[in-house]
C-alpha cells in the first residue's frame, strides 16, 4: 500500500485518521495540520493530493519522477522540498528520494527507494506533543532530520574500512585488489559528495532565507540539521584525503621496497664480478701467462678473491645495501 500514514493532528495529538481525497479538514490556527506519508504512489494518487491539497502541477512532476537533486522550491504559500535519502547496500551506497509537499495546514512526504521508513520518527514525535505544536515546519526539518541521520553510519563504516586498508598499507604491500578497492571507495564518496553538497544549500536556506511555512522560531532546528550536514561533508572529505594518501604511501613503499631489492641486486652483482673476473683472465687458455708456473698461485688467488669479495661485503653492509 502507498499511503503508510494520513492522520491529522491538533495541538500536537494525534486526532483521527483521514483519506487522501477527503478535503483538508484543517481550519484555523498552525497547530492543527495534516501529515501524509506515501511510499512510491502511482500517479492519481499524487494527482488526487492536487486537487485536495492545491499542490503545484511542476512540483508533482518532480516527484513523480524521483530523479531530482535536494532543493526547495517556494509555489505561493507553499514549499517543495527534495531531499536524498542513502544507505548502503553490500560495498556500495544506494540512494533513495524523498519528496516534501510543505502547505500551512499539510505537510506530505513522499518517498522513493528509501529502505528508511517514517514510522518510527512519527511515533517519536507523536510522543511528544509540546514538539508537534510548533506545526508543519517542525515536522519538517524532524524528516530533514531523521534523512541526515542516516548519512552518519555511511560515513562511519566507509571510515572504518578506510582505517583497516590504511593498517594493512603499512603493515604489508597492498595487493590488486586493495586498490581496486580504494578506487571503488574513492567513486562512491565522489558521488556520495554530489548529494551532500546540495543538502547543505537545502539547509542554509531554510536557515537564513525567509519562507512560508517556517516560522523564525523554528530555524535554529533546522540549522541543527545544517550542521549534521557540514559535519557528514567535513568527514567524507577527510576519507577522500585518507585514500588518496594511502595509495600515494603504497605506492612509495613499493617504490623503496624496489629500490632496495635493485640495491641488493648490483651489491651482490659487484661482489660476483671479482671471481668472474679473476678466473675469466686465468681461463683463456694462453700458454705464457704470468704466475702459470707458481707453486702457491692457486691459493693465492683464491685468498686474494676472498679477501676483495669480503671486503665488498662489508662495505655494502655499512652503506645499508645488503
């Protein structure tokens, strides 16, 4: 079913349920007011709300379409609010939509692909009353709220297994599918940003410009939520940071590991030269050849071998190359 809730409220309790083609039994006064929640609704029911509630015809374009970026639009005397709902599904973030029909007397909320539903943030507020008096903007910025909310734990568990791919940077050499891993989370907090970025302009607006439906005692909640914003944008900027200097660290520490494996190499290349050398001129088979005819050539060839290769050795291990 896509209408989840439809009830109205007088100061703050909850009166009695309502259908959505009943006209708005709203009549005076900003504590009495309808809450509608619709999950995914087919286009009559949205059209329906239209003729019941005087909703824009562009703004129930938008939300029919659920593929817009969070903004807020001014029609009259009411507000259509977007905002991006996000969660995470596997390894990768799954975005959601949910669409805010804001009027005097009726607020509606209408979602698309969140996994979030308003149930549990509607018995909070239906707990308390004194909250619900302040009307339709209070409701308001509680869905702003409850959406932003759920960006945090996104954050936390990306930071989370940025932090365990950071240890294993420098405990070992990330392996390929570290990195492909790193450029996977790099992708998604790029696109994680997009939706961040506009919620904060969503908020700052509701914040320092005057509209109606939001009363100026009120905005200080909404700027609460703005800083919940700033806060998620501050934190997936910084994991950016984070990725981008783990794979530049990996990169140096393969880099030195390369380094030091080449240093290795030509040490010992230096030291094996000398006995390719010495026994190369005594393998060239002339027959007059000095010291051929020396009683203890062999072995002093052999000690003066010994002597330079041990020599090199210790030289190269003072130098740190072996």
């Amino acid at each position: 079913m896509t209408v989840v809730a439809a009830y109205l409220y007088r100061n703050g309790e909850r009166v009695r349920p309502i259908a959505i083609d009943e006209a708005s039994p709203c009549r005076d006064g900003h504590s009495e007011f309808v809450w509608i929640g619709l999950f995914e609704p087919s286009e009559g029911e949205l059209r329906t709300l239209q003729r019941q509630f005087g909703l824009h015809p562009l703004a129930i374009e938008d939300a029919l379409k659920a593929h817009q970026m969070p903004k807020v639009d001014v029609y009259g005397d009411q507000l259509f609010v977007v905002a991006r709902t996000a969660h995470l599904e596997g390894e990768a973030i799954a975005y959601g939509e949910t669409a805010i029909f804001v009027g005097p007397h009726h607020i509606i909320s209408v979602r698309h692909g969140s996994a979030r539903a308003h149930t549990d943030l509607r018995t909070h507020l239906e707990a308390a009353p004194s909250l619900l008096t302040h009307g339709v903007d209070y409701v308001l910025h509680a869905i702003l709220d409850f959406i932003v909310d759920g960006y945090l734990p996104i954050v936390e568990s990306i930071e989370e297994e940025v932090l365990a791919i950071e240890q294993r940077a420098m405990d070992v050499f990330l392996q390929r599918d570290d990195v492909t891993r790193i450029f996977a989370l790099r992708r998604e907090l790029i696109r994680f940003q997009r939706i961040v970025g506009p919620m904060g302009e969503l908020c700052s607006k509701l914040v320092n410009l005057d509209m109606p439906c939001v009363d100026a005692e009120t905005r200080p909640y909404f700027r609460d939520v703005l800083d919940h914003v700033r806060r998620v944008e501050h934190m997936t900027g910084g994991l950016r940071e984070v990725l981008t200097s783990v794979f530049e660290v990996s990169t140096l520490l393969e880099q030195q590991r390369q380094g030091a494996i080449t240093r290795q190499l030509a040490a010992w290349a230096a030291i094996l030269a000398v006995p390719t050398a010495i026994a190369g001129i005594y393998g060239m088979n002339f027959e007059h050849m000095p010291e051929l005819k020396t009683q203890y050539g062999y072995f002093v060839v052999l000690a003066v071998i010994t002597l330079i290769c041990t020599a090199l050795y210790v030289r190269f291990r003072r130098v740190g190359w072996l």
